[in-house]
C-alpha cells in the first residue's frame, strides 16, 4: 500500500474527480485503495434497523481522518463532499438511490460508454425510460381530459417486431447511445400534437402564432419502425450515391416545434452509430445542445409542453395542472 501523502500526487487538486475516473478506467484498484484508506479513517456499520433485504446503507457510516485537512463544508481533495463520494457502488444503485440528475452528468461525461459499463449504463437508461413512460401514460389521459384533439395518436406501444428489429438495428448501425435505445425499448411512439384551447395548442383548426406567443413544442417520440425507415432510406441513398456515406447517418428522431404546429419545418436529429450514453438532440429550437434525458426532464416539467419553459409568465392555467417534477 501507498503511504501518505504520496497517495495523493497526481490525484488531488482541480482535476480531482476527472483523476479519479482515470483510476477507475485503469482499474488501478491499489491506488484508489490507498487512497481511500488515507482519507478515511474507519468505515463503521452500525447494527441495521430494517427488516428488509438487500443493503441497509443507513447503518453504514464513514468517520473521516482525524487529521487536520484544513477543509470545511465536509470535503475532501480528491472526493469533494463525503455525502458525493465517486461511484464505489454502481450507476443504477445511485440511481435507484435518488441521484438521477448526477448519474447522468457522470455518465454523459464518459463519453462512448467503455464495455465494461455497458450493461450498468443500459440498467440506467432502462429504468429512467420506464419512469418516462409512466409519466406519459399519465399525461395521456390528462390531455384527453382536457379535450385535446389529437392529430395523431397520442400512444404507440412498441410491438414484439419492433423489438426484436431494435437489437438487428442496434447491431446494423453499428451502435445506439443507451438512452435512444431504452427510449424506443420502452416508452415507444407518442405523439401531443394536436388541437387544445385550454393549452394554446392548435394544428388544424387554428393558427399556433395566434394562439399563444410561443411555439408549445408538444412531445413527440418515434417508434423502432420509423428508425428502421430511417436508416434504411439512407442505405438507399448510400447505394445510389456512395459520397452520401460522408455526411454520416442522421436519425430524423422527431419533427422540430414548426412542423409540430403544422407549419413547414424540419427534424429533431440524433447522429448514429454513437455509443454515447445520453446523445444531443440536434435541432431544438433555442436549445443548443440538450440532449435526450435532458429534453424529456424538461417537457415533463412543462407537462408535455416544453415550448412554454420559453415564456412561463403566460403558461396557460390548464398547463400547471399537467406539470410534474421528473423522477429520473
């Protein structure tokens, strides 16, 4: 083992927590174990409380090292805060433990998803998707409660076919980022767009720009076939003209706030193959940059109506009562 303060060389200071992924992708376990021993002095647990199975973190407790760190806010160099120590267990277990805004960061800040995180990233992106369509299911019924008039159908589940195409596509584009793979998987089609007066959303029967004084950008999510379509025009295409290879595969992943108000627009984009955990959604109007989870956090925060988070002095009455604060 290390001894200190040698264990720390290299390791602490404002890269700290980029230093420690780095041991973590090394698999240096020596070092982040004497480091660890150095910084902590005693891991106590406590007897459990719970009758349940599985673990019972609320008896564990770390007492930290008597030395003076000339620290304060109960921080250390290498780890920041004791309460946002680095992932010891896994990315679901935090997950599943409330931290889901930072799961992602983390995860976002991996880059193409290493294998050996593969399956713990999958894990993630499975139950955040799950979450997702739980929350659809309920603004569903609360929009058709409201008298919208659909100009699609509001739910596409995805079918057995689908399914089993999604792992051939998986596998044919040459990689899906986790949370497009667990979208299609598990929330599959959806599609808010349509006529409502309560919510200043029109498509047929009204003018949108007259309606409200935004574009509501109502949440629309494809099915496995339409990524199949997709990706098959583009072989196609590839075929016909070999120099379209050079622009890359780009999934048509939803129609942009414009086409979304029947007006003539373009595409919500994701660049593929990627094996990214979380891909950035080309092409949202004033949100350069965001990326998938962070786009479905945002519309179920504006109940399916992400447009609005743009003007949120004239939300319309109705819509408070579809807004919720994202699980995951």
């Amino acid at each position: 083992m290390l001894r200190p303060v040698a264990v720390l060389e290299g390791i602490a200071g404002a890269d700290a927590r980029k230093n420690w992924r780095r041991l973590e992708e090394e698999k240096d376990y020596a070092r982040m174990n004497s480091i660890l021993h150095f910084l902590f002095a005693a891991v106590i647990i406590h007897p459990t409380s719970k009758r349940s199975q599985g673990l019972d973190f609320d008896r564990m407790e770390i007492e930290p090292s008597p030395l003076d760190w000339g620290l304060s806010g109960g921080s250390c160099p290498v780890l920041g805060r004791w309460d946002r120590m680095p992932p010891v267990t896994s990315y679901l277990q935090r997950y599943l433990a409330g931290d889901h805004q930072d799961v992602w960061v983390d995860l976002r800040a991996l880059g193409p998803i290493p294998e050996r995180l593969a399956e713990d990233c999958a894990a993630v992106a499975a139950e955040t998707m799950r979450r997702v369509a739980r929350h659809i299911e309920r603004l569903t019924g609360e929009l058709d409660t409201l008298g919208l008039a659909p100009a699609a159908k509001l739910r596409f589940p995805t079918s057995p076919e689908e399914l089993a195409d999604l792992d051939r596509l998986d596998a044919e584009i040459g990689g899906l980022p986790a949370a497009l793979y667990a979208c299609l998987r598990h929330v599959g089609g959806v599609s808010f767009t349509g006529d409502c007066p309560q919510l200043g959303l029109s498509y047929r029967n009204s003018d949108q720009y007259t309606d409200a004084p935004i574009l509501p950008d109502p949440l629309v999510l494809p099915l496995v076939e339409e990524l199949r379509w997709s990706w098959d025009e583009y072989q196609e295409n590839v075929e016909d003209d070999p120099d379209a290879a050079e622009d890359g595969f780009v999934f048509d992943f939803a129609p942009d706030e414009l086409h979304k108000a029947n007006y003539s627009g373009a595409t919500h984009d994701i660049a593929l193959p990627s094996r990214l955990a979380d891909p950035v959604l080309e092409g949202v109007g004033g949100r350069e940059g965001v990326t998938l989870v962070e786009y479905l956090r945002l519309s179920i925060t504006w109940g399916g109506m992400p447009g609005w988070s743009f003007t949120p002095e004239h939300t319309p009455p109705a819509l408070e009562h579809l807004r919720a604060r994202p699980d995951f």
